[in-house]
C-alpha cells in the first residue's frame, strides 16, 4: 500500500470520483436552468446508466488491444477534452439541453471503460498478502467523498454558478490523468499477433465467468442481491419516511448518511483486521447475507426513528465487508486482462440489473405499500444467503 504508483491511483481515482460528482451537481443545475423540465433531469441518469452499459459491454474490444495503463490515461484524457469542448460550448453560446446530453453521453461511454480498468490495476501495484487492505481502503475512499461530495458540490453551486463547476471538474480531471501518467505498472505484453476477434473479446468476459467457479457464484450472489438493493434508493426511502417514522421529509437524507456512515466504518474495520477477514472469507459472505436479510426486514418494520438510523447504519456494515470481498476473490481468481473484462461484465449486469429492480420495487411500493417492499426484498436476500449455503465450497476456494 505503499507502493508510490499505487498512491497515483487512489489519488488520481478521488479527484476523477470527486470530479464526477461535481459534474452532475453541476449538470443538473445547467439543464434545468435551460428547460425547466422535470424530463430532462431525468435523461441524466437514464442516458448515463444506457451509454456506461453499452460501454461495458464492448470495453473487451479495448481490453485486448491496448495496456490497460493506457486505457485508463486515455479515456481520463478525453473525458478532460470534452468537458473543456463543453464549457467552451456553453461560453461562447446558450446551448441546447440535446447537445449536453450527447456530452453526457460521449463521457459516460469512456466512463465504461475507466472503471473497469482501473480496478483490475489494482493487483498489478499492490502484493497480494496486502490486496484486502487495500480494497477497503479505496472502498472507505469511495464512500467518503460520495458523502462529503454532494454537500460541497451544492456549497459550490450556491456561491458559483454551474459553469464554473465545469471547469473546476476539468481542473480535477486533468490532476487525475496526470497522475495516472505518473503510474508505473507491469503489464502483459499485448502484440497484434494475439488479437482475438471482435465477438471473442466482446464474449471473453462472460466465457471466463463461466469458467471460473468462485468467480460464477459470486456474480450470481451480487445478481441476485442486487434486485433488492434498489430498496434504498430515495424514492423508496422518501415514502418510508412519510408512511413509516411519519417524519418531513429531510429524515430520508439522514437514514442514507447513515447507511454510507456503516459503510465506511465497514470499511475502516476491513482494513484493521484484514488477515482475519481473508481467512474466513466464506463465513463473512454467508453470514453477511443473513444479517442483510434480518436488517432489511427490522428497517422496513420499525416506526421509530432512532431504530431506523441504526438498522440503516448496521445494513452497510456486512454490505461493504461482502463488496471488499468480492474484490478480493475476483483479483485471486483471473489475470489482470481477464479481471478488466469480468469487472466490465459485472458492471454491465449490476447496472441492468438495479436500473430494473428500481421500476420494480416502485411498483411494489405504489401497488402493495412500502413495507411490502422491504419484505420483498429481505425475501430476495434471504434467497441469497440459501444458494451461498448451497454453493459455499466455491466460495473463496481458488481454482488452478
């Protein structure tokens, strides 16, 4: 963990996550003031979530054909030239909602391709004995400026303006490709002699999750649990909050600081007994789950407030611990060209999947009532935690 160009890697990789929540802060800010429209906020996350599927999916056309260092470089690079193209854009005239939306769309397919590579550089800077330290200390990182992000990027709007978050995120995208160049890592040797065709590398990553066991089973567990995790979105939370604790409005901001509060103290205790945690890898996962499934079910039936903020609190306790060993198991399982493309595919199958379980859970809630939804989803994650009982040998067991 001490490695400098790991240190290049989670700095570059906070300004490029703090950058990208700037960026929406200040998107939103912008295409409202333009249309007004409800609907055009929409298309936000809607054309992010579709252009950053796409783009996993065909990050293995890339993945095969160039080093991953480059990749990561090149799309931060990009990413950085058209968001000065934007703002230059947006100075020189008023713009249209459609043109900034096509700009979404471009960063959010290069977007799809940086996330994947950057958590497959991972084990290329770092020893494997310190890998589980390491993943929650970028988990704790992560959450951290998620938390801390969004109340300094609406402090920043207030006293700016959204054009001048812009270019501040061109600042903060720009220190992160710098960085990244600064990165020094050994990669396997790519030569135009072992290029695999277009729909071997687009089929590479789901061939090797179906040949690697642990790998499988735990795709399957994160899809299976992703169906449920939708249930802490504020859409759900926000009529939680009004037909369960019976509160205003603004208790649905607390309940979620202090799900991400779990979460990062999750991952502060990953870091602190790691070596213990990496023993009883497949104890963490089952019994995770099982908690998860309990903490779902007490959250969604407490009409107290202070019992709600805790059982939010604990929920991201064995959530974050699973997320970090997940991780883990993924690096000890595949190359580092193999772990971009599964990272890819994990991250296309996680995005459709919580893109869907976000409509249906809406469903529930409108339909059946929002504490009918919380059993749901406790049902969905109890599921879980029986096929990691049914599957429990290949979970953590490394295959030759």
């Amino acid at each position: 963990m001490k490695n400098r160009s790991f240190r290049f890697l989670w700095v570059g990789q906070a300004f490029a996550n703090l950058g990208d929540i700037f960026y929406v802060v200040g998107l939103i800010s912008l295409i409202y003031a333009m249309t007004g429209s409800a609907f055009y906020l929409s298309l936000l996350p809607f054309t992010t979530t579709i252009f950053r599927f796409i783009s996993s999916l065909l990050a293995p056309l890339v993945i095969d054909r160039f080093p991953l260092k480059k990749i990561l470089v090149q799309s931060q690079w990009w990413k950085t030239i058209l968001l000065v193209i934007m703002g230059i854009t947006l100075h020189f005239s008023h713009g249209s909602a459609i043109v900034v939306i096509c700009f979404i769309a471009s960063i959010s397919l290069l977007d799809g391709v940086a996330a994947p590579v950057s958590a497959a550089l991972v084990p290329q800077l770092v020893p494997a004995k310190e890998r589980m330290k390491a993943n929650g200390f970028l988990n704790v990182l992560t959450q951290t400026i998620f938390v801390a992000g969004w109340p300094l990027g609406s402090v920043l709007l207030i006293n700016t303006n959204s054009q001048f978050i812009i270019w501040f995120t061109v600042i903060l995208f720009a220190a992160s490709t710098g960085l990244a160049v600064k990165m020094e890592v050994h990669e396997e040797l790519t030569t135009v002699h072992t290029h695999p065709s277009s729909w071997d590398s687009i089929t590479s990553g789901w061939m090797a999750i179906r040949q690697i066991r642990t790998i499988r089973t735990l795709i399957s567990l994160d899809f299976i649990t992703s169906l449920a995790s939708s249930v802490w979105v504020a859409a759900v939370i926000y009529v939680y909050v009004e037909q369960n604790l019976q509160l205003s409005e603004e208790w649905w901001g607390y309940i979620n600081t202090s799900y991400f509060i779990g979460m990062i103290l999750s991952g502060l205790i990953v870091i602190r007994f790691a070596r213990f945690i990496e023993k009883h890898t497949r104890d963490f996962i089952i019994i995770g789950l099982l908690l998860n499934s309990l903490l779902i079910l007490f959250f969604g039936s407490t009409t107290m407030p202070a019992l709600a903020l805790l059982f939010a609190c604990l929920y991201g306790f064995p959530e974050q611990i699973r997320d970090v060993i997940y991780t883990k198991l993924f690096q000890d399982h595949a190359s580092e060209k193999t772990l971009a493309k599964i990272h890819a595919v994990w991250g296309a199958v996680i995005n459709l999947t919580f893109a869907g379980s976000v409509l249906l859970l809406g469903y529930i809630t409108e339909t059946y009532g929002v504490q009918t939804t919380f059993q749901f989803s406790s049902a969905i994650v109890f599921l879980a935690f029986l096929y990691a009982l049914l599957k429990r040998k290949e979970l953590g067991r490394k295959e030759s």
